[in-house]
C-alpha cells in the first residue's frame, strides 16, 4: 500500500515538515512519486518513524539517530545494536550530568534558603530588597 506525505502524516501523527525533514536526511525513504508528483511512501515509512519517535522518546538526537541510520544502511553485514547500546549510554551520560547539575541547583537553593532564612519569611521585618543600595538612598 502506497501512501502520500499527508497520510503518513496522519497514520502516524508526525508533522509533514517534519516527515520532509526525515526524508532529506535519509531516515525515511520514498517509492517514488504520484502522477500529481506528490511523495510516495510504503509501510517500511511506518516503521522507520516508529524507530525514529522511539529513538527519540529514549533521548537520542537526530544527529545521533542519523548516526545509526547511516551505519544501518551503509553497513548492513554489520549488528546495529551494540551501536545503539553505544548511543544510549551517551544519553545516560547526558542524563546524569544534567542531573548532577540540577542536584547543585537544589543545593544551592537550600543553602540560600537557610542563609536568608529571616528575609525569606512571610511576616518579618527582614526583606531581601534592603541590600539594594538604591533601597537605602530613599529611606535616608
């Protein structure tokens, strides 16, 4: 079965610029085209955007997507799977730096809470706005 652009846009929810997009990088390839020059695309075009949306769901970037892509077509004698498993811990890697650092971000957050303890308080007569120069100038 043979699908326009438009179809395979909505049988699988993925915008047709971005299907172009996929297309132009390679990701997705057409049968060719209509009588009206519109895209054709078959069932293998499902498949390779369920790949691409699941890829993507585990965080890998297009580039990186396009990586494997390139090595899946390029080398097929070759398992595409160790390269995968090569891509995901990447993004494992990506994932606990970024959570190291939101960690820093909570310390640091605490720590100021408990320094500012006085000003941060809903009824005191501390306020944060009293180290601003500015603040001083008008009072005097």
């Amino acid at each position: 079965m043979q699908m326009t652009i438009g179809e395979l846009s909505r049988r699988t929810d993925v915008a047709v610029k971005t299907l172009r997009a996929y297309e132009g990088m390679g990701l997705i390839y057409t049968v060719g085209r209509s009588h009206g020059n519109y895209r054709l695309f078959d069932e293998s075009a499902l498949w390779c955007v369920e790949v691409i949306r699941t890829l993507r769901s585990l965080g890998l970037t297009v580039a990186e997507i396009r990586e494997i892509a390139a090595i899946y077509l390029g080398r097929p004698e070759q398992r595409i799977g160790p390269h995968v498993a090569g891509r995901l811990g990447a993004v494992r890697a990506r994932i606990d730096a970024g959570i190291a650092e939101l960690q820093q971000v909570r310390r640091r957050i605490d720590e100021f809470e408990i320094s500012h303890a006085a000003e941060l308080a809903p009824h005191g007569d501390a306020d944060l706005a009293s180290a601003d120069p500015r603040s001083r100038a008008v009072g005097a």
